[in-house]
C-alpha cells in the first residue's frame, strides 16, 4: 500500500499546478467553482499520488514560463485541473 505523502508539501503542488495551468484557486473559490470538500479531495488525490519527483519536475519547468499549459497526464487531478483552467481561459 501507497503512503499518502506531506500534507503541505501536496498542497503547494496542488496550488502551484493550478497556478502552471493558469487557473486561480482564490477566484475558483469566490466564483464558487472549487468547494472546501473539492479541496480536500484534490490535497487528498495529490497525496496519494506516485508521480511526486515528476510533478516536481513539471513545476520547476513551468515556474518561469509564459504560457500557462494543461494539467498533465500523469496528474491524478487532471481533470478537475483542466476543468478549472478551461474556466479562467474563457475569462481572460
């Protein structure tokens, strides 16, 4: 069995993924598209994931970037990631 990982750490990797694909947790959060429980169930996801050296990897690359870029596929939140980025897509 898989140990969940670092609370903190998974949170961070959570926020700096929604931030890499361009969608923004606070305005989720106040546009009422992201809940507490969808939160917790992304931190959760996160924490169980075995993709860690490589979501670190991705973020690094994608601090200094330009452009914002999907989630990718070896994220066990991809699809709420992507659904969250569509919406501030549409906005911007």
């Amino acid at each position: 069995m898989h140990r969940l990982g670092p609370l903190k750490q998974h949170y961070w990797n959570l926020l700096n993924m929604l931030r890499a694909t361009g969608a923004d947790a606070v305005s989720a959060f106040d546009d009422g598209a992201l809940s507490s429980e969808d939160w917790a169930e992304m931190v959760a996801q996160c924490r169980g994931c075995h993709w860690t050296k490589g979501c670190k990897a991705f973020l690094a690359q994608q601090a200094n970037a330009r452009q914002t870029v999907p989630a990718p596929d070896h994220c066990r939140n991809r699809a709420k990631v992507n659904a969250l980025r569509a919406l501030f897509l549409k906005v911007a």
